[in-house]
C-alpha cells in the first residue's frame, strides 16, 4: 500500500513540471509536506472540459486524499479508500466509475514504506547475532524506507479522483463538493518488495495525456497504461522512525539514517 509520501516542490514548479494549462486553485497554495498523509490536502493533476470550452485541459487542482465514492452516504468511508489496487479497479464499485473517467496524476517526491525488522539478539557468548540470527522470529519493529526517483525527479503516481455532494449543504454553498483521490497500487518489483510487497503506480511522462484524457474510457486501454517501474527507476534508504508520527515533518525525514550510508538502487 502507499499511506504516506512527501510532496515539498513548490506550485509554480509544478505548473511546468506537468505543463498546466490552468490554475484550478489560483489563490491557494500548499506548503512543502514531508509527510502526507491520508485525508490531507494534495496536488492532483487532471484534465476536464471546462463549461462551454471543446477540449480537455489539463489542471492542477487540491484534492483530499481518500476517494469518496459519489454514491456514499458521508465522506467517512474515503480514510478506507486511500489506495486502489490496479488490479481490481474495473471491478470494485468503489472505483470503476473513476477508474473509466477520471483518472488523475499524483506528483510526490517519493513515498515511505516499513519493513518489519528482527530485534538485537545476543548467543550465549554475549556476542550479537544482529537482525538475522537463526531461528529468531520475526519482532514487531518495523523500519522506515523513503523510496524515489533515482534521477531526483517527480514521481507521478497513478490517481482516480471523485466528486461527492453533501446533501446537508444549500446548492448555493461553495463547501456542497468534496473532490477526493485514491493512488493506484500494484505489486512492488523484486527488490522493492523486500520492504513492503506493494508500491504506488508509477505513470510515465510519455503516457501523461492518455492517462489523463477524459475521453479515453475503455478501462482496458487504460489498463494496458498501468505498466510497473522498470527496475533500477526508484532507490530506497532507511530514514528516522519520527515519521511514524504524522505530527512531524520537514525535510529531516527523507534524510538517510547515518548508519544508512548510500542510497541501494533497486
């Protein structure tokens, strides 16, 4: 799954990073967050016809992170539905929909995932056997691994997002629309699966358009766009457990641990 990632690039950067036609949120602006997480404020990239306008235009827009379903009852159900898995998505009710008309890229430097760890041991010698001592179950300590762009780059993570109108608000409240997101999950390539056996989808620049194109809504094309990173694209290092708190944040949790040494390509 993907429950946090860090999105510190400043808005103007994206706008040109994804070559935004317009502005959805001119006059708001998110500062750099080093762990976002689910039910948080995000950027979202997308493309709509607007009112009276012929074509798509790709947006920049501020999304909540947690798909709500337009068919829920209240926007409770959308902290359950953070992740998509690419599999099942012209399957489940909660995503079809979405999955055939509004799909949307993520922008994220890179995202966190924990892999369960062994705890010290000592043999009888009082000598340590470390992590991997034999016959030693596996402990509940899990470590943090920031996971991204090897090249320093965006990570444009595959989205659906959905329109919910809440019955309690007038027609005329600005508030009546909640626009929320999920990010598509697959399973993690080989090496990425040591830490967690799922990762995020990543969408290439070269399928931007059509992943985006509201026009494109036979979801088996779309699927044939899901295509895994190839190995080698995303590098993973061990940083501090203070991001296990989603209180905390600033750039200190996407630095590598000292004992973490160089970042291991995957």
């Amino acid at each position: 799954m993907c429950g946090r990632y860090a999105s510190a690039r400043k808005k103007h950067e994206l706008l040109e990073e994804f070559q935004i036609e317009q502005d959805g949120e001119p006059d708001k602006e998110l500062g750099a967050d080093y762990n976002v997480a689910p039910t948080k404020n995000v950027y979202a990239v997308l493309s709509r016809v607007p009112h009276e306008a012929e074509r798509a235009v790709r947006q920049l827009r501020i999304l909540k992170w947690g798909l709500v379903p337009a068919w829920a009852k209240d926007p409770s159900i959308g902290s359950r539905l953070i992740n998509a898995r690419a599999e099942t998505l012209a399957e489940k009710p909660s995503y079809r929909r979405a999955f055939a008309k509004r799909r949307c890229l993520l922008p994220a430097d890179g995202y966190f995932e924990w892999m369960p760890v062994e705890p010290e041991r000592t043999n009888p010698d009082g000598e340590s056997e470390g992590r991997s001592g034999r016959g030693h179950k596996q402990g509940k300590k899990k470590q943090p691994y920031f996971i991204h762009p090897a090249d320093g780059g965006v990570l444009a993570m595959a989205g659906l997002y959905e329109f919910w109108k809440d019955p309690s608000r007038a027609d005329d409240d600005p508030l009546q629309w909640l626009v929320s997101c999920t990010v598509i999950t697959t399973d993690a390539e080989d090496h990425l699966g040591r830490i967690h056996d799922r990762m995020p989808m990543m969408i290439e620049r070269d399928r931007w358009a059509e992943w985006l194109d509201p026009k494109l809504t036979d979801t088996e094309r779309a699927s044939e766009l899901l295509v895994p990173a190839e190995s080698g694209r995303l590098t993973a290092y061990a940083v501090s457990t203070d991001v296990n708190n989603v209180r905390n944040n600033g750039p200190d949790l996407i630095k590598p641990l000292p004992e973490a040494g160089e970042p291991a390509l995957f």
